[in-house]
C-alpha cells in the first residue's frame, strides 16, 4: 500500500490536488421535464477540467427538489468530464450534490508548505510549527464535494436554503435562482453540521484560476461569509478546511473541498 501511495504521489503533485470540483449543468435554468446534461469538471481555471472524475469514485450523486431526493445515475467518462443527465420534475430549486471518495496523499515538507501558503492555511502552517513538524512529509487525506442550484421554470422555494447533510457545506441565505449582478449576497458554512467560523471563502466566474479568485472573504463567528456578485453569468463558491486526522493510521491531515455553482442573471435596472 505505501508503495503505491509513493507511486501515486510522483504523478499527483500539490497543484493538482489543489484542483476545485465543480458540478456545470448545461443549463442552470431548465424547463420542468427537460433533460439536463450534467458535467462534473476538475481543473484549475472554471469551468474547464484536467482530468476526469471516474464513476467509481463517486459516493453520492443526487437531485433534490420540492418534494424528493433521487439519485443521478448512468455516469460515464466524456474527455476529461464526468458525464450524466437528469430531469427536473417540479417547478422551483432543485439542489444537485456530489460527494466523492477520500484519497491519501503523501507530500514532502516543502511540497506541504507550499500548498498551505497558497491556499492561506495559515493556521496549520503555525500548529505544523508549534508540533515541530515543519520540515516533516505529510499524509493528507482529502476528500471533494460539490453542489449546484437549478432553476426549474418560474417557480422559486426555498429548496436552495437545506442541508444535504454534507461534512463540509456551503448554504445560500436566499435562493441563487434569486441573484442578479452587483447583488451582495450571504453564505453559511457548515462542517461537520455546525458553523465553520474563519474559515476561507473564495468566489469566480468564468476564467477564474485558483489561488488567484478574483473575490476573497472569511466567514464570521456564525459561519456567514458576504460576497458581491460583480457579473453575469456562472459563478462558484469554495471552501477548503484542514484539521488534524483523528485515529487515521494512513493520514495527519483531514482537507475538504466544498464548491457552489450557480448562475447570476444581469443586473437589475432601476426605472426612472
């Protein structure tokens, strides 16, 4: 086994783990009982993809409206996407939502450095020093979630607002089916079920690359985290979060990534 986590560190170097996962429906606005072609992309520079998240990796894929949650089914490998389709039945909201399996990686104490300098852990750069481990490799297990809001028709509800009971879980205050360019608009981030306080939050549209989001904040004491949407168009949220690995024989580090995808329309103008 430690074999082949080496082996697997050479080629999975710290740039691609620090790829976001982001779930890009062909239409962020269907009409009810309209299929929709769904692309599940991993790269740096939204929303294109590097590599392909294989079907096996998956844990849960699932749509969630008014009234059910289903599972997405019949995934497959298109390029370097993860494809399937859905229909929405009802009217309003329909949240879809990604979780795929952890994966082990094994780093060198430069490599491990790097990666939380980019990524502004600057906590666990300073608990890595009080341990005296600054110099030491590092095991990190990691895991990726993601979700994304449709807009099924003319009807809104409140769907968008609910948990999916995901370890690391960003939540819209109000409907995204709801936001328009140049709106302020609040985020809640949840881990493990309860608000994630300082925690990073990034934002981006089309052309965004990691570790250079054009919108950065943290989150509050509550978890909340405010951002303005300065466009049109699709847009993500993401939250990376590391703590220590409780009882892992084959990890230090626990990381979760956790993205939102969802469209802003254009701007509101104000009649005179």
């Amino acid at each position: 086994m430690r074999v082949l986590i080496l082996a697997f560190a050479l080629v999975f170097t710290p740039a691609l783990l620090a790829h976001d996962t982001w779930i890009i429906p062909s239409t962020f606005r269907p009409q009810q009982g309209t299929a929709v072609q769904l692309r599940v992309a991993t790269g740096m520079a939204f929303p294109g993809s590097e590599v392909a998240v294989t079907p096996d990796r998956v844990i849960r894929y699932t749509q969630h409206d008014s009234a059910r949650v289903r599972k997405i089914s019949n995934l497959r490998v298109e390029g370097t996407f993860l494809a399937a389709g859905m229909t929405p039945e009802l009217q309003g909201d329909t949240i879809l939502s990604l979780e795929l399996k952890p994966r082990v990686l094994e780093m060198t104490a430069r490599e491990f450095t790097e990666y939380l300098r980019e990524e502004r852990q600057e906590n666990v750069l300073h608990l890595r020093a009080q341990q005296g481990k600054s110099n030491s490799p590092s095991r990190e297990r990691y895991r990726k979630i993601a979700k994304t809001v449709l807009c099924v028709g003319e009807g809104e509800d409140q769907t968008s607002l609910l948990s999916e009971g995901l370890l690391l879980e960003i939540l819209p205050e109000q409907s995204p089916c709801t936001y328009h360019a140049w709106d302020r608009v609040e985020f809640l981030v949840f881990f493990e079920g309860k608000p994630l306080a300082n925690a990073r939050v990034v934002a981006g549209y089309e052309g965004s690359t990691g570790h250079q989001y054009p919108v950065k904040t943290t989150t509050d004491f509550d978890g909340r985290a405010a951002i303005v949407l300065k466009r049109a168009g699709a847009w993500f949220v993401r939250v990376l979060h590391i703590t220590p690995a409780a009882d892992d024989h084959e990890a230090d580090w626990q990381t979760v990534f956790s993205t939102l995808t969802f469209e802003v329309q254009p701007e509101l103008r104000k009649i005179p």
